[in-house]
C-alpha cells in the first residue's frame, strides 16, 4: 500500500469554492434544490470535472452522474459518493465534500500513476437531501433497489412538477440502470452538521451508523370561515390543529429518549388573514437512533391526531414521504477508517449520524461507512456552514487511505 498517498489540498478546495459558486446565494450559501437550473449546472460542471480526469463517466435512469477508475480486475468497485444538491437554506459543504473529495481520491491517484486492484469510483446521486422531491436520499434509494425508477420518476415535487420530467429537461436522464457498478464497497466523506466533534476539540468522527427517520405529511381539513364574525366554539380551524401537533410531537422528545422532531412545511390554505383556514398541509420529520422508540413516537402522534380529528371535527389523513430504518455500518470497514486516521496521527471518535446520507441506501448493498469533519459552530442546512480547510484536507486523505487500501485488499 503506498503510504505516502496524499491529496492535493489545494485542489480539493479550489474545486469545493468553483461548486460554491453555482446556486451561490447572496448570504454565502448555496441553493441548488434537486432537478433545477442551478443543479443542472452543478451536474454539468461535475461531468466537466470527471470527463477531464479521463475518468469513465456514466449518468443512470434517474440521474445518478458516476466516474469510474477503471481497475486491473473486473469485478465490484468501491466506491466513494455523496450528493451536490441543496436545501433552500443550503451551505457550500453538505454533500458537495463528498463528492469533491471523492473526484480528488481519484485524481490523486491519477497523479501518482496508480491503478487500483479493483474499480474505484465516485457517484453525486440525485435528490439526496429531498427537499423538493421525496424521499430523501432518493437516487441511492432507487441505486440500491429500494424504489423503481418508474415509480422515482412519478414523484412529483410541491408545484405538481413531476421528477421524471425534469430529468429530462435538464439532460439527466441516463441510459444506464442504477446500480449497473456493482459495489465492494462504499465510503463516504460528509461534514458532521452537529456540535458533537467541534464540542470535543476537533477531530475526525468514525461514523458508526445512521439513526432511523420518518417524514410524515398530514392534510388537515376544516371549514374556512369569517375571522370576525365565527364564534370561537363554532370554528373548525385546521391552522389551530397544526399548532397543537406540532407542540405534540415536541414534547414527544421530552419523554421518549434520544426523539427528535420537526415540522419544517406548514402551507395554509387559502392563505388570507381574515380566513379561518380551509386546509393545511404539514410535515413531521420524526428521528430517533432505535427503530422501536421512533416507531412509538410516531404511534403516540396518530393517536393524538385521531382525538384531536374526533373532538374538533378536523379530516386528517396521513402520507409517508420516507421512511428508513436505523442503519449500522460494517465493523471491518469503520476500522479501517480508523486506522487511517491513526496512520495521519489525527484523532478520531466513533459516533452515529443524526442525518441521513446515502451511506445509509448504499449500506443495503454492500460494507459502507463514513468520515466525519467537525462543523464550526454545529451548524448546517444554513448559508453560515463552514468546516476549515485542515479538516477537509485531513477527512479527504482518511478517504483516499481507506479507498486505496480497501481497493487493493
Ligand atoms: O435530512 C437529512 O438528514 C439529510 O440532510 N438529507
Ligand atoms: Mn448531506
Ligand atoms: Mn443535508
Ligand atoms: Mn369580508
């Protein structure tokens, strides 16, 4: 194993700043929500990226841009990935990383004159974050055989606009099947997005596992009526409904251990000051470590939902936007990406995500696992994100030790 691999820091931040700077926002972020514009130019600059490395580059049936390293074997390739596109209050961090610092394993190697025993790659899957179409992680959800593509390409995001039509409007739609690379293994770099590392003095996190999570959307229905003249008791106010859900499901997370939960969309309709709301159309994003709690939390919000419905007269109906089990990571490939860290002398802890990543798809098919870099300040899904250029150096070349060894076992 060649042990004095390293990547090139300079390039691996040069190229995260060029990616910054499409869907780049006037607060320092970057916005490129799945399928649009501004994702399209990500993928193009990405494809740019992988086709000047020499780089055999695939893009999938529903959008998946992979570059592969062909090796001296055929056979399963490890791979490396993450995902380029955003939420609305993205960062220049959250899964762009990943991918960089996959693209930057794979030139560094190609600067060294390196062929690998087995394939190596690198894949930005679509519609990683969900934030326009759901589930989330959905290309690596359709890559691991989880979700068709027929069914994927149905999805449709809050304007009515389905996904398969944007795919096909922004050039995405591939011709190979996902999944078509076969995987040995699969690492993923990522930014930590919580306070844990940082609150510890810094570090590399060995991430363990992904927590299970549950997006609920929930329609209430009542009866729109005149905010001044509708006696309170005779109101059937869905906006008043919603509140109180909301309020449940956090204080939930004060009796049911390590809960978390969310309600990130609340859309009123019609919308008007003086009307009391026809509809409202919420979300729960509902996450715990264990399957059985989050199942219990989520168990103890349809009850509540159903009395509420009873007792005030409001239709609620129910639809899964995801679901995904606890997911743990292979003890064999977690520990090699410990012991990298112990080759750079760069301490390490292991810990378990609190964000769902592809990682947690692609541990479906084969051992994956994940390096962590501290987020300043903890924060993430906000324009202010930031990890230092010595993390993201030091994360990158943990990825290229692993990868390479992993490659060549
Ligand atoms: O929601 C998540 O955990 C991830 O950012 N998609
Ligand atoms: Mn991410
Ligand atoms: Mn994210
Ligand atoms: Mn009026």
């Amino acid at each position: 194993m060649s042990t004095n691999l390293r990547i090139d820091g300079a390039r691996l931040t040069s190229r995260l700043a060029d990616l910054a700077r499409i869907g780049a926002t006037p607060e320092g972020g970057c916005r490129r929500l799945a399928l649009t514009d501004e994702d399209r130019q990500g993928r193009d600059w990405l494809v740019g990226q992988l086709e000047t490395l020499g780089l055999d580059t695939r893009i999938d049936a529903i959008g998946n841009i992979v570059g592969i390293l062909k090796g001296q074997l055929d056979g399963p390739a490890v791979i490396m990935g993450s995902h380029i596109d955003t939420v609305g209050t993205g960062g220049r961090f959250d899964g762009a990383l990943g991918v960089v610092a996959g693209v930057e394993v794979l030139a560094a190697l190609r600067d060294a004159g390196l062929t690998p025993k087995r394939d190596m790659a690198v894949i930005a899957f679509t519609n990683e974050e969900g934030a326009r179409f759901h589930p989330d992680m959905l290309g690596s959800y359709v890559w691991a055989g989880g979700m068709s593509v027929e069914a994927a390409h149905r999805e449709v995001d809050s304007e009515g606009v389905g996904l398969g039509s944007e795919l096909k409007r922004i050039g995405y739609e591939g011709a190979e099947r996902p999944g078509f690379l076969p995987a040995h293994a699969y690492l993923e770099m990522h930014i930590e997005q919580g306070p844990v590392l940082e609150n510890e003095g810094g570090g590399l996190g060995a991430v363990t596992g992904i927590q299970a999570i549950t997006w609920l959307e929930l329609t209430l229905k009542g009866r729109p009526s005149h905010a001044g003249t509708t006696p309170m008791a005779y109101r059937k106010d869905p906006g008043l409904a919603a509140a109180r859900i909301n309020i449940f499901a956090n204080e939930l997370t004060k009796t049911i251990p390590h809960q978390l939960a969310n309600s990130g969309v609340i859309r009123v309709q019609p919308g008007n000051v003086n009307v009391v709301p026809e509809t409202v159309v919420m979300t729960l994003d509902l996450r715990n470590p264990q399957d059985a709690p989050l199942a219990q939390a989520e168990e103890a919000v349809r009850r509540f939902c159903a009395e509420l419905s009873e007792r005030d007269g409001i239709a609620i109906t129910f639809r899964d936007l995801a679901r995904f089990p606890a997911t743990p990571f292979a003890e064999e490939l977690i520990a090699e990406v410990e012991r990298s860290a112990g080759e750079f002398g760069l301490p390490i802890r292991r810990m378990i995500s609190g964000a769902g990543h592809d990682a947690q798809m692609m541990a479906r098919l084969c051992p994956t696992a994940m390096v962590f870099i501290p987020s300043i300040g903890g924060l993430s899904h906000n324009p202010a994100e930031f990890s230092t250029d010595e993390d993201m150096v030091a994360g990158a070349n943990v990825l290229l030790a692993t990868a390479w060894r992993v490659a060549n076992a």
